[in-house]
C-alpha cells in the first residue's frame, strides 16, 4: 500500500516539473535582415549570423527579406547555407523577394508573406536589365528546381498520393516564361504570387504583419528573439563593399596615381591612391573573395606601368601589360572563386565585376585629364596652384640640364631603345637623346652628333 502511495507521488511529482519547465522554457530565436541587393554584404552577414546562432545554440532563425534580387552565385550560397543548416530557418518577406531574394525565400523551411508581398521573377538579367541567354536561365532553372525539391513530398488527402510540398514547375516557372502550368501562369509570362497567391500553391505559411505575428503564425510560444546587429566592423566592410563605393576607390586609386605621375617626389596623390587600393583590397581580402595571387596582379600591373614610364621611352607592350593586369587584378578580386566551379555563373558576374572597373577606370582618367588642366595651368579657379612668372634666360632662367651639350662628338651606347627617342650612356652617365638612324637596339654604340633645341641627337657607329 505505501509502496503504491510512494510510486504515485513520484509519478506526479515528475509530471509536474515536466509541466513546468516546458511552460517555462525559452524558444531561442535569432533574426537578422537582409533589406538590400543580394551581394557580398549579405553573405557575409548570413556566415555570421549562422555561426552567432549556433554559438547562442538557436532553436530557430528568422530572415526578414526585402530586395529585389542581386548575384546568383552570392544568391546561390546564401542558399545552400539555409539548405544545410541544422537550424531550422524561417523567412518573413516584409515587401519584396525577387529573383535572387526568391531564391533564398524557398530555401528556407518556411515562408510568410506580408500582406501585398510578391515572390518570384527570378529570371536572369543582364547589367542593362536584358535577359540573359538561355544558358543561364538553365542554370537558374535547375537551382531554383532542385531547391523545391529539397523540400521533398507530402500525401494529398484527397487523392491520397504523394505530391511536392514547393512544386518543382512553380519555381521554374519564375524563372522560364515558356513555362505553362494550368490554373497558374500561362506560358510567355514569368511568375511571381502574391502572398495569397503562394499560400494557395504552397509557397507561403502564412500573411503576418510583423515578426511577432509571424512567431503566432509559426506557433513559436514564450520566444526569446534575439535580433543580430553588426558590429561597426561589418557596417564598414558592407559599406565599402557596395558597387558604386568601389567604383570610387577605383577612381581615387587610378586619379592618384595619374597626378603623382604629374607631380615631382612622392606627395598627397600617391599616398590617396595607396589608401584608395587598401580600402578596396581590404574588405574584399577578408571576405575570401580577393585571393593572394589576384592582389599581387594588381601590384605587377602598377610595377610594369612604372618601368614604362620612367624606363623605357614611350608606350609600348611592358605598359599595355601593366594596364591589363591592373584591370585583371581589380576585377577578380570582386568575385568569389566559387563562381569558377558554378556552371553558367561566371559570365554575368564577370561582366558585372569587369563593367564597374572598366567604367571608373575610364571615368577617373578623363577626370583627371580635365582637372590637370585645371590645376596645373595659369588660367581658371585654381590659376593660383600652378606657376604663373615667366622665367627668362636672360635673367639666368635654365630650362634644362646644359652639360648635354658638353657631350657632343663623345661615343657611348644606347642606354635602352631609340626609337627614335630614348636614353643614352656617355661615360657613365645617362641622358635622352633622339636618334637620326632611325630605331636604335638597346647597347649598340652611338656617337652624339648635335645639340639642338635642348636635345641630343645620335647616329649608330657602324661596325667595320
């Protein structure tokens, strides 16, 4: 009798205190945003807000989305992320998730959409807003396709048989207009629904106005929501991460080095574009996307552009090899290495990548050519920065160095190429000189024949 007594209380006892610390027990919930394009800002955020949730040991995570979509392969990792999160990762669409944002939106277990929300057109475009070849859509087709799937099947009561829980032809169907599913989208149009709309093919779990509704809708009782914010760190890193941002450093970079180039010994302009390749290389380094071998391109490129302009004479192949590994340099670093293994993701990335360099390149070099001028003549605002008094030779003025003239009928060799202008060695020492022989190999000897209009002229000794 008392044993049974006994075993009773127990019973209770436990029950009771399971009862109570399921009452009491927190549901840990982390949230961040992604409320901008789709690019290498948002990864990162994502990879830190994974392993922020994993380290407060999550229960779940909540995306609230708004964008308009951005770069696939940055779309394309965001997914998979959420794919093969242990994590359970529900989205709130506050307004938008186009394209890329569609993408990521079906990635996640679930999906609630505010009142007047739309998902879908996620067709590939190009940097007009063109659509992409079919390639790409193919591309699109199949993750859009596979991500569905990931989802796997449910029974239909009513016809009690296996069905997609996301259908596979809706998420093509977003991105393909030839795409034509009956009662849904006829063919020659992209999809996108509205939230009742997704709700009603499967699409959406629920319209909620705000994240507590969305925590009612999602049945996640007595939360704890934790909401990630950036550190400053981030914020300056997402900062110099956005396009046009680069663009301007690219802009400074290239204008420093043209006026350093303008100006004796080593002033503001160099050390504008050293701040301006720190400041793009920078962020673009720790987020894995810039890679050891892509910034000493860059530092090849500017050390070729330096031996042309002060080694040898002219413009020849060593500077357009210079320029080319500068705009190599700056382009690859924008772009994650994934994209090279991604089929049919690199191209538009490239373009994109290569389509902000190229344009501020051009940009800063057109605007430096009109500020030189500017800056560094006697008329105009900035008339008081360049020197306005006429230095005569009469009163002593020289304008050039007057030992050339000294060398004249002296022998040497050709310091590099003439052709025909170039430097000369006589006795040790160097100096330009234009040749009358027309292209001069580099160590053939010459002998210096005149000194006219403070320029030395040179014929080649012939052998024999």
């Amino acid at each position: 009798m008392y044993k049974w007594i006994l075993t009773t209380i127990i019973v209770i006892t436990i029950g009771s205190l399971q009862w109570l610390f399921a009452d009491t027990a927190k549901v840990k919930i982390i949230k961040y945003d992604i409320k901008q394009n789709i690019e290498p800002p948002a990864w990162r955020l994502t990879q830190k807000v994974f392993d922020f949730a994993r380290a407060k040991k999550a229960d779940y995570i909540i995306l609230e989305l708004n964008t308009y979509g951005g770069m696939v392969d940055i779309a394309d990792s965001i997914r998979t992320k959420i794919m093969n999160s242990s994590i359970p990762v529900y989205v709130f669409i506050n307004n938008n998730a186009a394209s890329a944002g569609a993408l990521i939106s079906i990635a996640c277990n679930k999906i609630f959409m505010r009142k007047g929300a739309t998902i879908g057109a996620a067709t590939v475009v190009d940097q007009e807003g063109k659509v992409a070849p079919d390639k790409y859509q193919s591309y699109m087709r199949s993750i859009m396709r596979a991500t569905a799937e990931s989802h796997g099947k449910k029974m239909n009561d009513s016809s009690q048989t296996e069905v997609w829980i996301r259908d596979p032809r809706i998420a093509e169907a977003m991105v393909d207009p030839s795409i034509r599913i009956d009662g849904i989208i006829d063919s020659g149009k992209v999809l996108s629904f509205t939230a009742n709309e997704a709700i009603k093919h499967g699409y959406c779990e629920g319209i909620a106005e705000n994240i507590n509704e969305v925590l009612e809708k999602a049945q996640l009782k007595n939360a704890e929501l934790i909401e990630y914010e950036p550190t400053f760190i981030d914020k300056i890193i997402f900062f110099l991460m956005n396009p046009i941002i680069q663009g301007l450093l690219i802009m400074l970079i290239v204008g420093g080095i043209y006026f350093e180039l303008q100006t004796p010994g080593v002033g503001f302009p160099l050390i504008a574009a050293i701040v301006g390749a720190v400041l793009y290389f920078a962020p673009l380094y720790l987020e894995g996307l810039a890679e050891h071998w892509e910034i000493l391109l860059f530092i090849i490129g500017i050390g070729l552009l330096i031996v042309e302009i002060f080694v040898t004479p002219g413009f020849g192949v060593i500077g357009t090899m210079g320029i080319i590994a500068v705009i190599v340099g700056l382009t690859l670093s924008m772009i994650d290495n994934i994209v090279f293994t991604i089929d049919g993701a690199l191209f538009p990335v490239l373009g994109k990548a290569f389509s902000i360099v190229i344009f501020s390149f051009l940009c800063s070099f057109f605007l430096s050519l009109y500020l030189s001028q500017k800056l560094f003549t006697n008329q105009g605002r900035f008339k008081h920065l360049a020197l306005n008094t006429t230095q005569q030779v009469d009163e002593g003025y020289i304008g050039v160095e007057t030992s050339i003239a000294q060398i004249v009928g002296k022998r040497g060799i050709a310091a590099t190429t003439l052709r025909p202008s170039g430097k000369i060695e006589v006795e040790g020492s160097w100096y330009e000189a234009v040749s009358e022989d027309g292209l001069i190999e580099m160590n053939e000897s010459i002998e210096v024949v005149k000194f006219l209009n403070n320029q030395a002229y040179v014929r080649r000794i012939k052998k024999g």
